[in-house]
C-alpha cells in the first residue's frame, strides 16, 4: 500500500519547519560544511575526538559549523565519488582521520579546498605534502607511525603469549596500500622475533567470519589483527569470534580489549581525531594547511585484559602490567 504524505505533514513531521525564521534558515546556509570521512562504520571515539577538537578551535556543531559524516564500511571504491561530490560543493574542510587512502582520494578530488588527515605512513611518500614542516599545499594532518607501531604490538604480543610461534595476520585486501604495508612491518618483526607468519584475507564481515574458521585449520597459536578502518570499527565482533575460537589475539583499538580482547597496542584513535578537529578549526578560522606543519602521533595506549587471558589460561607477566596503561579486570 502507498501512503501520500502532503507536504504541511511532511515539514510537521521533521518538527515544525514551517515555522523556522528566515534568518535562522540564512544563518544555518551560511554555517561552514565539514566533509567527515572514514572508511569503517560509525565510530564513536572518533566522533567524539573531532568534536572536542572543534570546540578546543572555538567551533560547535550546529551553532557555527556542520559536519557531514561519511562512512564508507569498508567500501573503498566508493571513495572517489565521494570526494568529487565534495570538491564539487565546495565544502570548507575535507577531514579525514583515520584512513590513508580517503587522503589520497581527497587530495586526488581538489587542490583547493583544505584537507586534513591523519595517515599510517610517511604523507611525503604518499604524495600528501612537500614537506613535515611545510606542507606546501591544501593538505595537512598527522603521521600514526603504523610501522613501527606495528613492530611493537607483535613484540608484545610475543612477551604476553610466548609459546606462540605461529601467527595468523588479519589484512583487508581492499585497502591494499595499507595491508601491504602492515604485512611488511609484521613480516620484519616477526623475522627478528623467529615467528612464523600465515596472512589471512578479508574485506567483508562474511569473509571476516571465514578467517577466524580458517585459524583452526592454519594451526594458528595467537592472531594479530592489522590497523585497518574497516576493522577498527567491528571491534566487538572480532572480540567475540576471537573468544569463540580460544584464539589470543592483538588488536590496534582499545575498544576490541574493552569487548573481551586479549591485547591491544596503537595510538590514541580518539586523540588523534582530537588533533585532526583541532587542525580543521584552525583552518576555518583562517589558517592555511600549507603553514600547518605535519605532526606526529605521540599518545600511544598499550591495553590488556585480564580476565581474557585467565581464560585462555595466559599468565600476564608482571612487568608487562607494569607497562600497560590499562590492565582490564
């Protein structure tokens, strides 16, 4: 059946647009637009993070600036549509916090508008800016160190669960940039470390399903799950079918620890949205990207759950909760 709505009803049902004044209505068009965009699904931590950077920039959303959230959920290919759209509307600031290929799609859309991103990898190498301390261009942001971050969460990894000698490592093919990237430090690592490698693929929550049913069969003793947007935002999931399997795994976000994951060493995702917030206010309030030079993450978290690891019988050595920054009970 199909139902007809008149247009007082409709405006009636979005709360009396009606009776909007025109100079609320002018004020709101006027309101500068921030395109959000990342590539997993709604992630609280960073919506909180870019929020209270803006503010810390003297801006709040839906007084004097709207944000346009974007999540791709892990559907990169739609990236470059996106960022034509928002080169075409002329947003004010294109934002991109967690993520280096919506950077790169970006910067491919518009060498006008401001961006701002926070990357995995050298932006330099990526072709983001000229230079750290000068960027040159429309894009500015921040570097996580994915590499060397990488390195160290398998090291702990290897500290907490040492009879583990092989290790499963998550990738998502789709971001292949990323994935061939965080392999390489793993690869490294685990060299130096006498570790065996086995990479496991998956771009969707079926093939993510799949790869924790392949662990058995790969023999796996522990699971590395590498920094991918995609990931980042399932965080729960992963936990749970890591518990399912009895499988110790590390993580790159607190929040899979806080789901019942065993580890989790990265920066400060919320932190470094903060930072990329922070940058965009900047930026509206008239700074331009090429003066703002690039930073570097430098809040890191190591995370461990404790009750995780009593039930898969791992006994956390005291040293290594002497260096965590949260030990979960």
């Amino acid at each position: 059946m199909t139902v007809t709505i008149g247009r007082r009803e409709l405006l009636a049902a979005f709360g009396g647009a009606t009776a909007w004044p025109l100079a609320a209505r002018a004020q709101q068009s006027a309101m500068p637009v921030v395109g959000f965009v990342n590539a997993g699904l709604p992630d609280a931590p960073l919506i909180a993070g870019f929020r209270k950077g803006l503010n810390e920039a003297g801006y709040v959303e839906s007084q004097n600036v709207t944000v346009e959230y974007h999540w791709l959920e892990g559907q990169f290919d739609r990236l470059p549509a996106l960022m034509d759209d928002l080169a075409r509307r002329r947003v004010a600031v294109i934002a991109t916090p967690s993520g280096n290929l919506a950077a790169i799609a970006a910067k491919a859309a518009t060498t006008t508008i401001p961006i701002v991103f926070s990357v995995g990898e050298d932006p330099v190498k990526l072709g983001l800016v000229d230079s750290l301390a000068r960027p040159g261009g429309n894009a500015t942001g921040f570097n996580q160190f994915n590499n060397e971050i990488t390195a160290k969460r398998l090291g702990l990894l290897h500290e907490l669960v040492p009879k583990a000698v092989r290790i499963a490592v998550l990738v998502n093919p789709a971001n292949a940039q990323v994935a061939e990237s965080n392999l390489r430090g793993v690869e490294e690592a685990a060299r130096a470390l006498g570790l065996q490698i086995n990479v496991l693929n998956a771009s969707t929550s079926r093939e993510i399903e799949a790869a924790f049913a392949a662990l058995g069969r790969e023999q796996a003793d522990a699971l590395f799950v590498a920094a991918d947007a995609f990931f980042n935002s399932r965080p729960g999931r992963l936990a749970t079918l890591a518990a399912h399997y009895r499988i110790p795994a590390a993580y790159s976000v607190r929040e899979a620890v806080e789901a019942g994951g065993l580890m989790s060493y990265g920066a400060d995702r919320a932190d470094v949205s903060r930072q990329v917030g922070m940058y965009s206010g900047q930026i509206l309030k008239g700074a331009k990207p090429a003066d703002l030079p690039v930073l570097q993450s430098s809040k890191f978290e190591f995370v461990i759950n404790a009750q995780t690891a009593r039930l898969l019988g791992i006994e956390v050595p005291n040293a290594l909760q002497l260096l965590a920054d949260e030990v979960i009970e």
